[in-house]
C-alpha cells in the first residue's frame, strides 16, 4: 500500500552530511556525532529504494525551491528526491498560498506553525491525506517541530522525528537551560 511522506529540508541536509560522496560539509548541521547523521542517511537510503513511499511533493515546486537554496544538485538529500521523482514514486498536490509565497493553514494551526517556511510541508500532509494518501512529515533536527506538536497532532497530522530522543533532548535543553 503506497504511503507518503513529506520531508522536512533537515532531513535532506542531514543525510547529505552523512553521505561522504556529497560536497555537504559534516559539520554543516547541528547534529555533531556522526552515528546519528548516519541514521538520518540510513533512513532516506531505505526511502529511496521503497517504491511503495512516495515523496509528497507540490506542482508550483514551493518544497523543491526550499530544497535547491539548501543543497546543491550533487547532495545526497537532493539526488534521492529527485530519484524518486524520475521514478515516479512522488505523489504532486497542490498548494495554496498568500500574496507572501507562504502555504495558507487553517486559522487555528497557522497560530501554531509559526515557522512560514514549515506550512508549505504541514499543508502538504494535509492536502496528500485529502487526497487519499496516508502521508507524514519526516524531519529530523529542527526543534520548530515540537513547538507546533499538539496542534499537528489536533490536526490529524502525523510527524516522525528521526532523532526523537536527540531533538526532544535539545528542545528541552532550549527551553530549560541551565545554570
């Protein structure tokens, strides 16, 4: 059963990292130790060889734009979405946005994503799970994630943190600083 994911930029940038035939610097990321990045590389290696997970991707290339400032055409991150687009393993939906380039929320979840750049990857959950598809959101080290958790999860979307006990450790390391 064919399955989506949105994944977050991180991702990308942090497999790219990982993967040493990418021009990504290894220390480009906040992730420092390596066996996580690798994690990350691990995880996006296994996706681009799963034709049943489709890339969740947008006609107007709002999430392919944010990708291409981010990497280059020879990182690893990119090379894999656009494997899966050769394929024809993406699933494309349409976004709506503001006169800004911003992908329009609900009024309640807008509150709550207060990151612009990440309401383009919550619409597109949203407009793959109207669409038929059981999609998530992949990401891995941005703490902007846990910010917004209960209103995504009041929404019906489903996010899979790659480095749940790293992330949740920094976030609350954010939060809580110490002494």
């Amino acid at each position: 059963m064919l399955e989506g994911r949105v994944v977050d930029t991180n991702v990308l940038i942090v497999a790219s990292a990982a993967d040493h035939g990418s021009p990504f610097p290894a220390d480009g990321t906040p992730v420092e130790e390596a066996a996580l990045r690798s994690r990350v590389l691990d995880w996006l290696e296994e996706f681009e060889r799963d034709p049943e997970r489709h890339a969740v991707l947008d006609w107007h290339w709002h999430i392919c734009g944010e990708y291409q400032d981010n990497l280059t055409e020879q990182d690893y991150g990119w090379l894999a979405l656009m494997h899966k687009k050769d394929r024809d393993e993406v699933t494309w939906i349409g976004l709506e946005v503001d006169k800004d380039r911003n992908a329009v929320l609900p009024a309640e979840l807008a509150q709550s994503v207060t990151d612009l750049d990440d309401r383009k990857m919550v619409a597109a959950v949203m407009a793959a799970t109207a669409g038929g598809l059981p999609c998530k959101l992949t990401t891995a080290c941005d703490t902007d994630w846990l910010d917004c958790e209960q209103a995504l999860k009041s929404a019906g979307i489903e996010t899979e943190h790659l480095l749940e006990d790293w992330l949740r450790a920094k976030w609350s390391a954010m939060r809580h600083p110490g002494p």
